[in-house]
C-alpha cells in the first residue's frame, strides 16, 4: 500500500475513528479506578495506568495484524467485528471496575485487566483496517490515543449529542468487517470481479445498520409498552 494513496488515507482515517468511537472508556476507566486510592497516587496512577494501557494495546494490536496473515483468521476476525458493529448499535456499554485494593500496583493491574477485557474490539477493528500494514497502526495510535485519553469526555457527549456517530461508526467497523472477509483466502474466490467486492461491501453495511437499527427501534418500543 503506498505512503501517499488514497487506500492509505482511507485506512488511517478508519483506524482513528474506529479508535475515537470504541475507545473512548479508557480515560474513565483509568479515573474509576484512581479514584479509590489515596490523593498522592492518584496522579502517579492516572500516568502509569495510561501509559501501560497503550503499551499493551499497542503490542496486542501488532500481534493482531500478523496473525490475521494467516488464512482462515481474516473470515474469523471479521465475523467477530460484524457482530461487534451490530452490538455497537444497540446499547452503550457500562463500565463496571471492582472494588481494588487500594494500592498502586493493584489499580495498574486492575487497568490493565479491564483494558484487555474491554479492548478485544478496538484489536480487531485496527488490526483488520491496517490491511497487514504496521506503519498504519502505528500512526492511527499515535493520532488517536491522546485524543481518548485526554478527550474521552468531549467523545462521550458528542456521541450522546450526536447519535449518528454511533451508527456512523458501527458501518465503518461493517466496512472493515466485509473487506477482511473478502479479502480472506478461503473466501476471495467467491468474489471474481471488484464490482463483487464493492457490492458485498456495501450490501453488508447495509444489511447490518437496518438491522442493528431496527432491533433497537423494538427493543425500545418493548420497554415502553404497557405491562
């Protein structure tokens, strides 16, 4: 993928929004956790926390990317983030952090635990946006992190203020989702031509936003319906 193509923009822009939207709990999560801790660590926790969370997301995200070289992981990575994407719509999730002990190393293991846990998603969906390209995933980290950690409050009300990031986000998480499928080595003969690529691709952003969509509409409709 050259440096300058319109490919590699694309791409770097999916993976910083791909971060932006699935993301943005690190900061509150970090500051859940700093906050049952005296008020001289909180600081040092906040800073290490933050720093150990990227480091391993990065090195998980790096291993991610080889191992989707393998043939039969792409299809798998990207039915797992086609589920993700359709999950994405539906419901926001909360963050739940246990009670630590309230000791330093216990709240950086703690952050680093739920950021796993928490971070499988936003794994796959850079990893599978990169396209096998690690420069992309470095620089789409680099960009985006800073701006979850330390604007992950801005994030979280523009997207309450603007639910269409939501849905914005799950179809480009479906887009990611139908490029590594076709791009799989189990699945690309079943796509002969790039105009069954583009039709796939745009079928399946279809198909999962309607569906994501409208199984909210009547979860909603369940709610307020009389007993």
């Amino acid at each position: 993928m050259d440096l300058l193509s319109v490919e590699f923009f694309t791409a770097l822009l999916s993976i910083i929004f791909i971060d932006l939207v699935l993301a943005g709990d690190n900061a509150l999560l970090i500051g859940l956790v700093a906050k049952n801790l005296p008020k001289n660590q909180q600081k040092k926790v906040i800073f290490w926390g933050t720093f150990s969370a990227i480091f391993v997301r990065i090195v998980l995200t790096l291993v991610a990317v080889k191992l989707l070289e393998i043939d039969g992981l792409l299809l798998i990575g990207g039915v797992l983030l086609l589920y993700i994407s359709y999950k994405l719509l539906l419901t926001e999730e909360e963050i739940n952090v246990k009670q630590t002990k309230k000791n330093f190393w216990g709240a950086i293991g703690t952050i680093l635990l739920a950021d796993l846990l928490m971070g499988v998603d936003n794994i796959i969906a850079v990893a599978g946006a990169a396209h096998g390209n690690i420069l992309l995933v470095a620089i789409g980290l680099i960009v985006s992190i800073p701006i979850v950690v330390w604007g992950s409050t801005v994030v979280t009300k523009l997207m309450e203020r603007f639910p269409i990031i939501i849905v914005l986000g799950a179809a480009v998480l479906a887009w990611t989702s139908s490029k590594m499928i076709s791009k799989d080595a189990y699945m690309a003969p079943l796509f002969p031509s790039q105009m069954a690529i583009y039709t796939f691709e745009v079928l399946l952003v279809v198909v999962v936003i309607t569906f994501g969509l409208l199984t909210k509409y009547f979860i909603k409709l369940r709610k307020v319906a009389p007993k």
